[in-house]
C-alpha cells in the first residue's frame, strides 16, 4: 500500500480571511521536489500541517487532501506504521526526556513495519544525524541536553530513515546552523515526495516547482525554468560554497581574508 | 435531546479550549448547550465561554472537598437546572487533581473525555489509570509543540495504556481535530429524565462516601460531611 503512492493532490480550500484560493488544486507525483515560498505569515506552515492531517475540511482552511486521487484512508492517521507521511516541524527541542538511543528505539517500534532489526534501523538514524551536525550525537545523552541544531540533525534523520516514508514534509530544513547541502544530498538518495518550506533560494530553485504562498492562500505555482536550474547548478552553487566555506572558517575559528570570495566576485 | 458530556484531564491541558471548539460546532447545529465547569476555588471559564457565546454557565466550587466528591453530590442538581433551561447538551468539565478518580457517569448516561497534553511525558498514560483508561475518548491537545516523532510515541502509549478508548489527536488552538469529537457526543444515548447518574469506575478507598465506593450521584445516598449544590456543606448521618 505505501509502495503504491503515485500522486498527492491538494484542493484548495480559503485565505486567512475567507478568500478562495487562486490556485484551486494542485497534483505532485512520485519524485517531486516541491518548495513552498512567501513571507512570513503567508500559510507555509499551515500548509504542510494540512497534508501532515489528511486534511479533509477538517481544518481551518478548508482543504482537502487526496492521495492517488481519492481521500486517504482513515488507517494513515490513525496508525503511525500505515502513516505514509513523515514531517519534520521547526522544533529544536525534544520534551521527551531519555537516552537518544531510548527515544529512537520507541520511535521505531511505533513506526517499524518488520524486516530490518530496530537496534541496526537506530543505528543508521544516528550515523545519517551525525552527517549533519559539527559535533556527533552520542546515543546515550540525554534528548533535552541536544543543542537546537543537533536536535533538528536527528528529527531529519529520524524521518528520513525510521520512517521511511514515500511522502516527506520539511519545515525551513535551513535553519538551525545545519549542513543544509548535506541534508539535501542525503535525502534526495531515496525517491520520495518532498516538499520543503524554505526561505532558501538554493532550495527552491533544486526543486521541479515552487507554490508561492499569500496571505494564507496558495497564489502561484511556478515549474523551475531551465534557466533557474542552470543558476542553481552553476553560479549560485559556487556562491553557496564560497558562504559555506567562509562560515566553516568562522566556526573553526579562523580568521578571514580580503581574499576569500574573490572566486565568485 | 438530553445530553451529558464529562470532561476530565489535569490541569492547564487544554480542556476549555477543546469544550470552545465544541460549543461553537454545536452552536452552528442550532443545538442548545449549557455549560459547568467544577473546580476548587477559582475559575472564570464560565464567565468567558458566558459572555462569548451567549449559553447558561455555572461554576461549583469544591472548597475543602476534593471537586470529584463535589461533583459527585451536586451534578443531579445541576443536571436539573439544565434541563429546564431546554438543554440539549450539557457540557460538564471537571477540575482533575489527584487523577485517581473517574468523574464520569456511566457509558449508557453519559460520554466520558480525558484530555491529555503531548507535553505532559510519555509515562502519563500509565500514570492516570481510571481518568484515562474509563473514557470514551482521549483527545491529546498541544500537538503543535512537540515533533512528529513525539507525537506519534505519545499517541502509541497512549494507546497501549487504554486500548479500548477513542483517541484523537488536536490542535484546540486552531480547532484541528474536533469535528469526531462533536460525532461521538451527538451519538451519545440521552439521558432518561430524572436519572440520578452512577459513576462508571469505583473510587479509591476513603473515608467520605465517594471515597468508599458509593458510586450513586443521588446526593441522599451520602453519609458524612457532604458538600451541597452552591457552596456549603451539610451532614448527614447520627
């Protein structure tokens, strides 16, 4: 069944003061990369929360959520292993206070669906987590004592691999000072729907389109020209390292030359 | 229509919030709802949810008694003034301190909510007991403030603590989630007129009638020191 999704739509529901959505529906498929952009307070969030729902007029912007164009089963949000969402919310603190190896092992036994062992799944999460992060997760520290960006590290590696899912939802997956290339490259390894909220012209333009976000509704879609993607794989990826490379410098607490951006000036 | 809802849970965990959403989603079915809220020595949700939506309030203070007992020998009082109101669904929210008690009546009489915070720790679903594991529906409030992956390990616990209870995920700030909610009380049988309620679970052991197990809500039944509908108490026995 998770196997099998091919598409998601959403159909538009109204704005943040009863207006329809311009953009009355709208269909991903299998292997999208979707970005969700606008301001702050334009309904990005509430945007993704509503697929996260299976929104079905339920919320308060009435919209309604179809995979492989029919309403979703109500097993999804009832049972987290059939759940073939998995999101990853703006949260840099984890309440729920045990070992980080204890807290990935209940995660796993809510979301696993058989086959590969929990210890080895767990194992995984944290080996992809500490990809991301400056300074490693170690399985026996507390969740509560992880810092905001290793915290967010494991939330998108918990996602990303003890849930599996076919449909992948990311809240600004840039804040948080974590290797947002990196994270990037890791994900997009598995063939999946994503979609990212971001602020992040690297994002939005690596994606295949981009809905723009206004006063809650969704305004626009707009498919990445073949110009965007070349920016995006040419001068704004070198732009991007050279901001990468100069902020590692800074992290390691080096000092920094006249000379540095010199390559992209 | 005679309708009673009993919704428990402790402290500050959005009980109020979620009774909001309802009120206003019965209110749009041209359903008459009253509300009471029992609880120590102070609260203005009456007053509030009063003034918002127009609806009979009443407030009952436990004072010294615990506001389980309290509810116990006032609700059938209560239930009365609702009813010659022309109420349809009476909404009774309980303040929850000891969680020891169940305070709702039996499941032919009444529909019984706990609601629980996903912030409250992941141990809390086996902490309650009867609070939890004799309602008909659990609503877990605050999802937006934890992380997926915390939600959905709250809600498996939650789920293996009371498997027999409805459990339902909201966000009562946005008013996510409570359209089931508003099903499963419309679904609720009536109560027969003049019914005096029994509760569903057996209280603890104690030392006032509640506390030893008389489970009957009709306030003649109860021996003791015994608070009254309004404040006060009187005693009854020799």
């Amino acid at each position: 069944m998770m196997d099998s999704i091919k598409t998601i739509t959403v159909l538009g529901g109204r704005g943040k003061t009863g207006e329809s959505e311009q953009v009355g529906t709208v269909t991903f498929r299998m292997g999208d990369v979707i970005s969700i952009v606008g301001p702050t307070g334009s309904g990005k969030t509430t945007l993704i929360n509503d697929i996260a729902l299976f929104a079905n007029k339920t919320t308060p912007s009435q919209r309604r959520l179809l995979i492989n164009a029919a309403s979703p089963p109500p097993e999804y949000g009832d049972d987290p292993s059939l759940n073939p969402i998995a999101m990853i919310n703006q949260n840099t603190k984890i309440f729920l206070n045990a070992p980080v190896g204890v807290f990935l092992t209940l995660h796993a036994e809510v979301r696993h669906r058989g086959g590969e062992e929990i210890a080895h799944l767990v194992a995984r999460t944290i080996d992809f987590a500490n990809q991301l992060t400056g300074e490693p997760i170690l399985l026996d520290r507390q969740t509560t004592e992880l810092s905001g960006g290793q915290t967010r590290a494991l939330l998108i590696a918990d996602a990303s691999v003890i849930c599996n899912a076919p449909i992948v939802l990311l809240d600004e997956i840039e804040n948080a000072g974590i290797d947002r290339a990196k994270a990037m490259e890791l994900l997009r390894k598995s063939r999946k729907i994503y979609l990212f909220v971001t602020h992040d012209p690297t994002i939005a333009l690596q994606s295949d389109l981009r809905i723009v976000m206004q006063n809650g509704t969704m305004a626009k879609v707009i498919h990445t020209s073949d110009a965007e993607r070349k920016l995006s794989s040419g001068s704004l990826r070198r732009v991007d390292e050279a901001l990468s490379a100069l902020r590692n410098k800074i992290r390691d607490g080096e000092t920094i030359s006249s000379e540095e951006l010199k390559g992209v000036l | 229509m005679k309708k009673i809802v009993i919704c428990a849970g402790p402290t500050a965990v959005g009980k109020t919030s979620v009774l909001r959403h309802v009120i206003r989603k019965l209110l749009a079915k041209n359903i008459r709802v009253a509300y009471l809220k029992n609880d120590v020595q102070y609260a203005t949700d009456a007053v509030v949810l009063a003034e918002e939506f127009g609806i009979p309030t009443a407030t009952e203070y436990s004072g010294e008694f615990c506001p389980d007992h309290a509810s116990v020998t006032t609700l059938y009082d209560h239930i009365r003034w609702a009813w010659s109101l022309g109420t349809e669904v009476f909404l009774v929210e309980t303040a929850g301190l000891c969680l020891r008690c169940a305070p709702y009546a039996l499941p032919e009489e009444s529909l019984g909510i706990v609601v629980l915070e996903e912030t409250s720790g992941i141990d809390l679903p086996f902490k309650i007991g009867p609070m939890l594991t004799l309602a008909d529906v659990a609503m877990i409030t605050k999802i937006d403030m934890v992380s997926p992956a915390e939600r959905e390990i709250f809600l498996a616990r939650t789920r293996k603590a009371a498997p027999n209870v409805r459990v339902l995920e909201v966000n009562a700030q946005a008013g996510i989630g409570i359209d089931p909610l508003v099903t499963r009380i419309l679904n609720t049988p009536d109560l027969a007129e003049n019914d005096f309620p029994t509760l569903r679970g057996h209280p603890p052991l104690g030392t006032c009638t509640v506390c030893s197990g008389e489970r009957s809500m009709n306030p003649n039944r109860h021996r003791g020191v015994v608070a009254i509908t309004g404040g006060g108490t009187r005693f009854s026995g020799q």
